[in-house]
C-alpha cells in the first residue's frame, strides 16, 4: 500500500493560505475564496484521491500537477520537508527536548511558532526543563 501523503496534502494548503473548514466523516473541506478542495482523511499517493487533488490545485494555480505535485511531495534526489510534529503544518526549523524528572525525555520537532509556546506534553506534571536547539545547531553539533 503507498504511504499517506495526507498530512503533506494539509501542510502545503496551510502554507499556501487555504483554511480548513469543520472536519466531517471522511475529511473536512478546505476554502480559498470561493474555491474548495475536499481532502479525505487518509489519502494514498498515486490513488484517485490524490489526483482529485492535484487536478484541482493545478487549476487553481494554473501550472502543472508535476509541479504542484513536487511542492507538496518533493522532488527525487531532494530532501523531504521535516514537518513540525506539533501543528503538522509548518517545516521544522526547531527541536525541543524536554526532560520529565530525570525519568522520561521527548524529543519533538517543532516549527519557529510551535517551540517558542507551551506545546501539548499530556497530562501531568509540566517538564521540569525544556531545551530549544534550531536544526542548523543540531546539524552542526
Ligand atoms: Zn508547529
């Protein structure tokens, strides 16, 4: 089965100045002025899904499905996107590593907005310290 390629699909729209409309049973109808896209909750690349997509933004942006399908996949040889894991919107540019006690450490990417607020730990205790490298740091490291 081919990968989900959903949460790229959101990312690119949220990027791009789409907003998001109520999520129903099977995926939420994103709006740009007057035009609207549906976008399934799962959706396989390659599937019908997928090309409903890709059709539909090629005519709104007037260019080519190769090309708005590369902006939202990325092109071979190139890197994906690290994808904030905390919107799921925005590029990472950021990792947060947070330690609980001395006892457990999450390690999150998070974009520029995602790592400068209190991002979601769960329930219970808050972490008892959080540290905030940019990726050009950890990279260098
Ligand atoms: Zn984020």
């Amino acid at each position: 089965m081919s990968a989900d390629v959903s949460d790229l699909i959101r990312g690119y729209l949220t990027r791009t100045g789409w907003e998001q409309g109520p999520p129903g049973p099977a995926g939420a109808l994103w709006r740009q002025g007057r035009t609207a896209i549906a976008v399934h909750e799962v959706i396989r690349h390659g599937s019908a899904e997928w090309r409903g997509v890709i059709d539909r933004l090629a005519r709104h942006e007037i260019r080519s499905r190769e090309s708005v399908a590369a902006d939202i996949i990325g092109r071979p040889g190139e890197e994906l996107p690290l994808t904030c894991e905390c919107c799921k919107a925005a590029p990472a540019t950021h990792l947060i590593v947070a330690d609980f006690l001395k006892i457990r450490r999450v390690v999150k990417l998070a974009c520029e907005q995602c790592g400068g607020r209190d991002i979601g730990y769960g329930k219970g205790q808050p972490p008892t310290q959080v540290r905030l490298y940019t990726i050009t740091e950890v990279l260098d490291a």
